[in-house]
C-alpha cells in the first residue's frame, strides 16, 4: 500500500512530530500537558523504527517488535508518571511546575 | 490517504501542544495516536496497529483524561509560558528540526526488495516466545518484569499517607 511513497517523506513527519513534542514540553507548565508532549516523541520515534523496518530490512521484524516495547516502556511510564502527578496534586493542591518547587513539605 | 494521515498528525500535533483547555489538548492527542495507527495499518503491521489502538489510544488517553478530571477544571486554562519563552522554543525546536531534516536528505537510503516477513498474530507470537535468531523471549521477559515494577510502583506511589499508618499500626 506504501508504493510511490518515499521513506523520506515519513522520517519528515516523524521529524516535525519530534520537535513539535519538544516545543510542547519547553513551553508547557502544566505536568500533564508535559506528560501529553513526552507520548508525541515516544510516538515519533516509534514510526521511525517501524518504517526504517518495512523499507530497508523487511525480511526481518526487529523495528516491529522494537516498537512494540517502546509501547509497553511507554504504558508503564505513563502509568507512574500519572501516580506521581497525583501524589504532587495532592500535596501542593496544583500541578504547574512553578508551584511545585520543594520535594517535601 | 498517506497524506491525509501526515495532515492528521501534524496538524493535531500542534494542537496538542498548543490548546489552551487541557481536556481538548488530550482529545487531539487521541487523534494524533489514532493517525499513527492509520500509519501503521498503510504499512501493513495490522498487529502493531491493533497494539498501538488498544494501549495507546484506549489506555494511556483514558488514564490521562482521568488524571486531568482528577486535577483540574474543565473550564481552567492552563498556564502558558511568556512569549519570550516561547518565541525561543521556537526558535530552537525549528532549528533543531531544520537540522535534523537536512540531515535525513543528505543520507540516501537504498530501499531493501527482499521479501517482506509476515506479521500476523501468528508470526508476532511465535518470535516473542522463541529464542535464537528472530526470536525476542529475553525482552518480552524484561518488559513483563518491568510491567509489574511499575505497577507496583503506580500504587505504592499514589496511596494515601493514611493507609500506610494504619497498616504499620496492624503490623
């Protein structure tokens, strides 16, 4: 389904997704939004593993199962990042980086 | 249709990353992990695409739309950096992707014409549990144990204070 579609044009979006990810973690205060910014990249990365996979190597599935852990690594994070940003909220009453500025209260 | 997926991406993508309600922030992100899986589909790893729906898009939006009803209004904006702050990410992320970009198309890549390997479920659950070439067992073993760390972790991190008194007091 991928014929006349050029590698490059799917390392160009996994690029841009890339850096649009940064852009959101620098610019955002709130540690979910981060958190939202963090899966953008993690998602990024995974299209190129699995494209890098189906155009130079696809007699083999090592970017296929790659992104498969990269996706369990990224559930479990997402799922203490999640706890620890419940336990900062129930602690300091707000999530916004600029408030939260002691490690214990 | 893979162009219509790569405007999907891009431009719910920057919405994420710009929404001021966090609520819509989180919906766009669904979009954008739907779009993903759509990528996933057009290169023909339907298990991926299904992996990728199910936890991404049915899991991790799900707990993060929950942590957010859990933290915040609805109707609260969220604060946004100041426009020099901003105005510098910019600059710096496109810098940082005019870059990388100049760097992908001067590497040529020879696209492979070996026979492509087959991905149905059969395939993909043959390789976790096989060792020895093509087979992935010891990081299927690793990403288990590192399953059950974090969900442990999830708990013990998100309990109350309370509980924990209460529980030495019985011991």
């Amino acid at each position: 389904m991928t014929e006349g579609i050029p590698l490059y044009y799917f390392l160009v979006v996994s690029t841009l997704m890339f850096f649009i990810g940064i852009f959101g973690f620098l610019t955002r205060k709130n540690l979910i939004t981060m958190l939202m910014s963090i899966e953008l990249i993690l998602n990024s990365v995974n299209i190129n593993f699995v494209v890098f996979n189906k155009y130079l190597y696809p007699q083999n599935l090592q970017g296929h199962f790659f992104s498969l852990i990269v996706i369990a690594v990224a559930a479990a994070e997402a799922a203490v990042g999640i706890a620890i940003i419940i336990n900062i909220y129930r602690n300091f009453r707000s999530i916004e980086v600029d408030r939260v500025d002691q490690m214990k209260n | 249709m893979f162009f219509f997926l790569a405007l999907m991406i891009l431009v719910f993508s920057v919405l994420t990353v710009t929404s001021r309600k966090i609520l819509r922030a989180a919906v766009y992100l669904l979009f954008v992990l739907i779009s993903t899986a759509g990528i996933y589909f057009l290169l023909e790893y339907t298990f991926l695409a299904a992996v990728q729906l199910t936890v991404y898009a049915g899991g991790i939006v799900v707990l993060i739309i929950f942590s957010i009803l859990l933290t915040s209004h609805i109707s609260e904006r969220t604060v946004v950096a100041g426009w020099k702050q901003g105005v510098l990410s910019a600059l710096a992320t496109g810098a940082g992707a005019l870059f990388t970009l100049l760097t992908i198309y001067r590497f040529t890549f020879t696209p492979s014409s070996a026979p492509t390997a087959t991905s149905t479920v059969t395939d993909v659950g043959t390789a976790l549990v096989s060792t020895g070439h093509n087979g992935f067992a010891l990081p299927f073993e690793v990403v288990s144990v590192l399953l059950l760390a974090a969900m442990i972790g999830a708990i013990i991190v998100a309990r109350r204070e309370n509980d924990n008194k209460t529980e030495n007091k019985q011991n």
